[in-house]
C-alpha cells in the first residue's frame, strides 16, 4: 500500500508531535527534579558552612563561658549545705534589723545540674527592716531567691510576722579526675 505524499506529511507530522510530545513529558518533571537537586545542594552547603562556623568558634565561646563562670563563682556565695544558707540568713538577719524567731532545713532537692536548698523560717521586723532584709538577701548573696512570703500584723503594734521559704542554689562539686 503505497502512500500519497500528503498522507506521508501527515505521518511524518504525527510521528513528530508525538515523539516532541514525549521528549516534553519526560524533560520537564526532570529538569525541575535537577532544578531542586541544584537548590537542595546549595542550601545543605550553606548549612554546613554555618555548621563550620560554629565548630570552629566553640574553643572561643568555651574560654568566654570558662571566664564568666570564673567571675561568678568570685562574686557569689557558696552553698553546700541548708546549714550555709540559714547561717548567712542571720548575717543578713542582723545586718538589716530583723528577729528570726523560727528556722528549719527543708528537704534538699536534686536539680540536675545543682541543688536547691530551701530553708523556711519566721521573721518578726517593721515594714521598713522587711523590705531591707528581702533587699539584701535577694541582690547580696548569689543564687537566692525567696519563694513564699505570708505576712500577718500583730494588733497595733508596727511589727509584722512574716512566715518565708527562700530557695539557694549549691552547685554540684566537680569530682577529681583519677
């Protein structure tokens, strides 16, 4: 069967939509595939560097953090036992004109990284030797801080009973490598 020429431009035609058809359904999604290879590969890189950057400023940071945690272990107070802390709550105690009629050790608790040793006590004292104490025991003595404060008048008399739980923080000693 022999065919016309018009029917063999047809046919050439046909053959070349479709062969252009197909090399376009399967060139596109793979390009675009490529396209977000390319995009993957230039943001993973840029993480890296910024990973490299990181590491290779670690040393720097490190001395940074040895050198804060040197400063504040020369301008704070030491716990180790709830002992210590009722012992610099009299100092504080005395120092700003407050009676501390009542003090017990409570529980200590493990926190991970430090402990925290809380203390409850009752303190009689004037509005104004209140105010000082909690001033000063608050920005005086490091890691305290005062929990739980209930405070009841006694009739006329200027004096307040103040019932309190102050929370310090005593760091883990480190032990010797052998």
């Amino acid at each position: 069967m022999a065919l016309n020429k018009r029917e063999q431009m047809l046919l050439v035609i046909t053959i070349a939509v479709v062969v252009v058809a197909l090399t376009w359904l399967v060139t596109v999604p793979l390009w675009r595939y490529w396209q977000q290879l390319g995009h993957n590969r230039i943001t993973a890189l840029r993480e890296l560097e910024g990973y490299r950057q990181v590491i290779a400023r670690a040393p720097e940071w490190q001395q940074q953090y040895d050198a804060l945690r040197e400063q504040l272990g020369q301008q704070t107070e030491k716990f180790e036992q709830p002992s210590d802390v009722l012992q610099k709550i009299e100092q504080v105690g005395m120092a700003s004109g407050v009676v501390i009629s009542q003090r017990r050790e409570l529980p200590k608790a493990d926190r991970g990284a430090y402990y925290e040793l809380p203390v409850q006590c009752r303190i009689e004292a004037t509005t104004e030797a209140l105010v000082r104490f909690l001033y000063m025991l608050r920005t005086g003595t490091g890691f305290v801080s005062v929990e739980q404060v209930q405070v009841v008048t006694q009739g006329n008399s200027p004096a307040l009973r103040c019932d309190l739980v102050i929370h310090a923080l005593a760091g883990k000693s480190e032990k010797p490598k052998s």
